[in-house]
C-alpha cells in the first residue's frame, strides 16, 4: 500500500510538472503573438508611382528619390513608425487605398472632389500647375494652336481630367498612357505632339531633354495631398506631423532641394 501510494504522489507531481511547462509554453507563444502584433503596427505602408520626378522616381541603383518619398520618411520619423514603399500604376493607386492593402499613397496626388468620394486626404502639401511641353522645332505657344494635336496624359491623373475638359474646347485629341516615362518616348517617338503635366515634372523634362513649353492658363487645381482609406485614423497623426515639419522648416528645406517652383498643382 505504502508503494502505491507513493506512485500516485509521484505521477501527481508529475502531471502538475508537465501542466506548468504547458502552459509556460503557450505564455511565451501568446507574448510572441503579441509581440509580433506589435511590430507590425509600427510599420507604416506607403504606396507611390515612382515614374514622377522630382516627386518620386528611382536613382540609377533603383532605390527611391524624390520630395515625397523624403517627406514621408519625414512623417514616419515623427510618428515612429519603420516606413515601407511599395511602387505600382498610379491608376491602381485608389484600389491599393480602398481594398486597405497599403496605409496611404504619396505620388504627387491632388486631392479632387471627385478622389475624396473614394479616400480621405490630409492637408495639402504642395501647389505646382500644370504645363503644356512639346519638341524644341515644333513650339506650341498657346492653347489655340493646339486644335489638330495630339496631347499625352498618364492615367488617372489630374492632368487626364484637364485634358479631357480642354480637349472640347480646344479642339485636340487626349492620349492616355501609363507613366510620363511612356509619355516623353511617345513624343521622342512623334506618336504624340504634345505632352500635358504637372509643372514641377515638366520642368525637370524641359532641363533634361531640351523641350520647351507653356504653363496651362486655365485651371487652378487642387492641392497635392497624402491619400488614405475612407475612415483612416492616420490622417489626423500625419496631419499633425506634416503641421510640426512644415513649422520646423524642414518642409521649405525640402522643396528648396527638390522643387525649382511651388505655386499650384
């Protein structure tokens, strides 16, 4: 009796033993978990159109450059967050917003009423314009001697919906391609005669490639904004951000490096 007795004690002990180890591991599994969680909030998601200069592009070793991507390292420094980009069309820009794939987008993006029926923005952050650019033998002054030509605009841009609009009135006709790096081989290439852009980029093609060009007297558009899904919590904290980099003065610091002109894009 005595020895079995003892056996149930020991096999007792045992179980409790091997209970605490249980449940030891699944503490550790569960702080891993939240662990992890909490990393992963700390990583902020950032879509962009990396064919804009000086806004974003890549340099020749393919990594990102430009005034957005610079700033939004900015904002992620300000809000303690490790930023990640992710590059893709700026027409699916929208989509990568409203299907919560990324946390925003910064692609030189005008905030439009008609964009703010599908995604919040944050205050705006920069004004440019827009430009007509054509070949150096083939100037083109002035909006009435566009009638007959054919104008490139990249998609789902601001540019696109001036174009059509002007297109009426004017008497050209608007052809859409993906990026604004399509957009001046199209020209090199004479499949277009005219190239419609924002002003900033216009100028950097107008250094680069020896075009020439004339800012469009007609629109006042919005302002360039940092796109989010519809309800996101970001938009006040990086609202806040941008407010204490624009008071800094790193935000002047930064269109001093990138941008020759801010007025109105």
């Amino acid at each position: 009796m005595k020895l079995s007795f003892g056996k149930l004690i020991t096999t007792f002990l045992l179980i409790i033993l091997l209970a605490a180890c249980g449940g030891s591991n699944e503490t550790d599994t569960d702080s891993n978990a939240d662990s992890g969680e909490s990393e992963e909030k700390q990583v902020l998601t950032m879509a962009t159109s990396a064919d804009f200069p000086p806004f974003e592009s890549r340099d020749t070793e393919g990594n990102f450059e430009g005034f957005d991507i610079e700033l939004s390292q900015l904002i992620a420094e300000e809000l303690g967050y490790e930023l990640e980009i992710e590059d893709m069309s700026f027409d699916g820009l929208i989509g990568a917003l409203q299907a919560e794939r990324v946390d925003m987008v910064m692609a030189g993006m005008s905030a439009t009423e008609k964009r703010k029926e599908n995604v919040d923005f944050s205050s705006e952050y920069n004004r440019s314009g827009e430009m007509f650019v054509t070949k150096a033998e083939e100037p083109i002054e002035a909006l009435e001697d566009l009638e007959g030509k054919k104008v490139g605009v990249q998609l789902g841009t601001i540019q696109e919906e001036g174009a059509d609009q002007l297109s009426e009135e004017y008497g050209f006709e608007v052809k859409k391609v993906d990026d604004a790096g399509i957009m001046v081989q199209e020209m090199n290439s004479n499949r277009i005669d005219v190239m419609y852009l924002d002003k900033e980029v216009a100028k950097g093609y107008i250094e680069k490639q020896g075009f020439v060009g004339f800012d469009d007297p007609t629109t006042v558009s919005p302002g360039m904004a940092i796109a989010f899904p519809k309800g996101s919590e970001l938009v006040e904290e990086v609202n806040a951000a941008l407010e204490e980099i624009e008071s800094s003065g790193k935000l002047d610091e930064l269109k001093e490096k990138w941008l020759t002109e801010s007025e109105s894009e």
